[in-house]
C-alpha cells in the first residue's frame, strides 16, 4: 500500500494544482463536531504525509492510538474512517452490514475488473447479490472444495518433489517463496480452468493489480485529478495488462467451449469452474444476466485469490516457524504421527486430526493476515458509529491487523503463539471481531474455504517430508521479516530454506 509513484510526482506539483483542488472540494455532509477524531492535516492532501510509510497498517495503529478506535482522515479529496477496534469493526461489518457492503470505485479495479464486473469490487445492488449466490452454491461452497481435492493432492506432492530436487539432498538453499507461488498457481489455474495456462502471464496482471490495488493511485485520492493517471502513464500501463488479460481469458474460454461442444463420457464436464460458469451463462435465469464481461472479472478473482494470497500466508507460517523452533518441533512431531502409515492420497483428510498445526494456520493469519486492512468499503449513507458520524460516501478502512494485534484482546501480541487458540471461540468465520484474517458480514471472502483446504495441506506436507534449517548457519532471530504492502502484505524477500528430506516421496500419483 506505498505510494505509488504517479501519486508521489503528483505530491510534488501541488501548487500547479491547488486552485483546482480548492474549487472542485465539496464540503462534508458531516459536522466538524460529531465528525471521528483525527489527526493534523495538511491543506489540499489532508493526512497523506502519516501514510508515507511502507508499512501503512502499523502508522494507521500507532495513530489510531492517540486518536480513537473510530478515526477520520482526509485523504486527498476523499474522507476516510478508519476502524481499529473489535467493537467498532462489529458496528460496521455485522450491526450496519447493510450501510457499508458496497465498495469504492478504484482505478486499477475499474480497469482490471472489467468495471467492478467481480464479486470483490462490485457495489452493493443486484449484480453482486447474483455472483455471490452463484459463489455459494455452484463454485466455492462446500461440495465443490471436496470435489476439487484431487488437485489440491496432486499438486502439493508435485511442490514437495520439486523441493526435493532443488535441495540437491539438502546441499542447497531451496526458495520456498517461489516454490509455494508456483504450487498455489497451479492449484488455481487447475481448479478454475481445467488445466495449466499461461501463468507467467496472468501472474504479471495480478501483481500490477496487487501493486496499485491499494486505493492510492492519484486519481483514487484526487478524483477531479484523474488526468495525473493519465500523464504519468499508470492508466496506459493498467490498460495494456488488461488486454494481456483478455487475450489469455479469450482463448482459455473458447477453448472451455470447444471442449464443452465435443463433450463425451469421458469428460470431466464441470469440474472446473470455468465450465460452471459456462455452463450457468447458457442456462440463463438468473436475476440478472451473467455474461462473458462478468465471467472473466470472476476469474480474476479466483485467480488473484487462490494465488497470491495462499503462497504469502504459506510463506509467512514457515517464516514464523523457522523463528520459533518450539513450535516447528511440535507441529512437525504431530503431523508426522497422524500422517505416518496413512495413505497420501488421504492426507486432506487427516487436516481435522491435525489440532496444533491448525492453530499454527490461525496464528500465523493473525500475525499476518494477507489482506491487513481487508478491502475499503463504502458507506452508503450517513450513520454513527461508535458515537460518530460518519457521512456518507466516506471510505471506510478496518484495520484488521490492529484488531488481531490489540494487547486489550490478546497476551503479548506480537509474539507467535499457536497455544493462544488452544480452546479459543476465535475461528474463519467473522464473527469474533478481534480476528477477522477473512473479513466479515457481507462482504466476507467467499474463497476462504477453497485457500484454506490448499494451505493446511501446503503447510501439513511441508512439515512432514522435510526437516527445515537456516542456511548459512543463521540464527532464528537473524531471519529478514521485511513485507511489502500494496493491497496485500507479503514478504520483501522470498524464503530461502534448506531442506532435508525426511520421508520417502510418493511417485506415480
């Protein structure tokens, strides 16, 4: 979530662009008095100097602990509250669902998702009411993880060959950031297209939408000022990955429908979920239509979702055991005895009986939830909360990695803790508001099932076939843990581990 580049250049023409800022400011709706609290702030940019950080997340927690769990803040031309509180995040992610499920519009979104055609950035109204029922009863609910667990199988034993081989017998470093990337791909091209496609490609899309996703193009900030988009080139450049994107969508569709035509008994039908889609959109009856448009922004959700969010979430679990070897022994001396003599093929199904490796997972979310400041939302009309008003229209950021850090919620915070859950009511499902990795209400992730079936069984047999060491003799402590931020938070660095194979790999399967 840094600046971007064009936002910074833009930072730097301020006087060239004050008038028009000054005439174009509407006043708020909202009085100064029952406004949230906030910060000092600048003429023109408001509050974006206290976010000229690379780590946002923390600079919006160390505010908001002068200035309320409730804080407002100008940024550019756009109000903005922040929320950092359980209580406050209940108010408006369950007590006020309804006022805050829409979403604001983004440059990057506006482009990359065909309009906010997608179920993640489309508003509130009767096309996201559709795909998210689609997403619940055809493509990601229960039924349809279980059937897609054959792929998850084959493609985390094909990771743990791959690790193998680079270990070179655990002479060499292996880097297990690329490795895991490569596996989530996999998984989700798999399970959404039906087969490998160009990866490379599509994962260069979804690290620009990652990189300028994060709501702070200068148009994002400056809506009267969206040509700056246009002169510093982000708008050409966000285009020219959208014709990437349609180029792949293109033929991976037709070539879905060509399969589809020549369908015989051998045929899989619709076990990818292209083909349920396809096959929705020939169907028709929905409330409203569902169309290739629609189609295509859907898969870039699946794709964005199933993949770089589960390799930084795998990466990050390892990064924290590697620091904390207590707890590597321990998950590694479970998972070993519940999977040992099992066949490999069952392994997803041994997860439930996995108790302290799954409290690692949920650990390892909270410290680092991939999305730390979920996905802005925007209010729909003006309504309190926490005894503040807050007007509508205003961008509204919870900051769910201050929730799941609060010493008021949770004993030394900062550390790696996997016991913490040990009969804790703390779960995926939202409705614990001091740990919401997945959001909640509404608008909660709807894949969260589908990428957590893939990382327990990423993480259970990384544990299992491998004994992980430091390379270079490096100490735990010494471990580099620098993020990146756009709109998800991942590792500056990709994790080089050395592997020792402890169990014999399965072939063949």
């Amino acid at each position: 979530m840094e600046l971007n580049a064009a936002t910074l250049l833009f930072l730097t023409l301020i006087p060239a662009v004050i008038l028009v800022c000054s005439l174009s400011r509407k006043s708020s709706p909202s009085s100064k008095e029952k406004r949230p609290p906030g910060p000092w702030r600048l003429p023109l940019i408001g509050n974006l100097l206290h976010l000229l950080t690379s780590h946002p997340h923390a600079a919006l927690r160390d505010l908001a602990r002068k200035h309320g769990p409730v804080m407002y803040l100008r940024l550019g031309q756009i109000d903005a509250v922040v929320i950092s509180s359980p209580a406050a995040a209940q108010e408006v992610l369950r007590d006020k669902d309804l006022t805050f499920a829409s979403r604001p519009n983004l440059l990057v979104t506006d482009i990359i998702l065909y309009g906010n055609m997608d179920i993640a950035f489309a508003p509130y109204g009767a096309h996201w009411r559709m795909l998210r029922k689609l997403c619940m009863t055809e493509l990601l609910n229960t039924q349809k993880v279980r059937q897609l667990a054959p792929i998850r199988d084959s493609e985390t034993l094909s990771l743990i060959r791959k690790v193998s081989a680079a270990s070179q017998g655990g002479r060499e470093p292996v880097d297990l950031g690329r490795l895991v990337l490569s596996c989530s791909v996999a998984i989700t091209g798999k399970a959404t297209f039906g087969q490998l496609c160009g990866s490379g490609e599509l994962m260069s899309v979804v690290d620009v939408a990652v990189r300028y996703g994060g709501g702070f193009c200068a148009g994002d900030l400056f809506p009267s000022l969206w040509l700056v988009d246009v002169v510093t080139g982000l708008t050409r450049r966000l285009w020219r990955a959208r014709r990437q994107l349609d180029a792949i969508f293109d033929k991976l569709i037709a070539e879905c429908e060509a399969r589809q035509e020549e369908k015989t008994t051998t045929t899989t039908g619709d076990d990818d979920l292209l083909s349920v889609l396809l096959r929705i959109k020939a169907e028709g009856g929905l409330e409203t239509a569902i169309n290739t448009t629609s189609i295509k922004a859907l898969l870039f959700d699946m794709l964005a979702g199933g993949t770089e969010t589960t390799s930084s979430a795998a990466e990050w679990i390892m990064s924290e055991l590697m620091r904390n070897p207590e707890a590597m022994a321990k998950a590694q001396a479970e998972v070993r005895r519940e999977l040992d003599g099992k066949n490999p093929q069952d392994h997803e199904g041994q997860m439930e009986r996995l108790r302290y490796t799954r409290m690692v997972i949920k650990e390892g979310l909270r410290l680092h939830p991939v999305f730390p400041l979920l996905l802005p939302r925007l209010s729909r009309e003006t309504c309190d909360i926490g005894g503040f008003e807050v007007a509508k229209g205003s961008k509204v950021i919870i900051n769910a990695w201050a929730l799941a850090r609060s010493p008021e919620h949770w004993h030394d915070p900062d550390e790696f803790r996997p016991e913490r859950f040990d009969h804790s009511a703390a779960d995926y499902k939202g409705s614990q508001f001091e740990y919401i990795p997945f959001g909640s209400g509404r608008r909660m992730c709807p894949g969260n099932t589908f990428g957590l079936a893939a990382l327990e069984l990423m993480v259970a047999r990384l544990l299992y076939y491998f004994d992980w060491s430091l390379p270079n003799g490096m100490r735990p402590d010494e471990l580099d843990m620098d993020m990146v931020v756009g709109s998800t938070t991942r590792r500056r660095n990709h994790l080089h581990l050395v592997a020792s194979q402890y169990k014999e790999i399965p072939t063949g399967i």
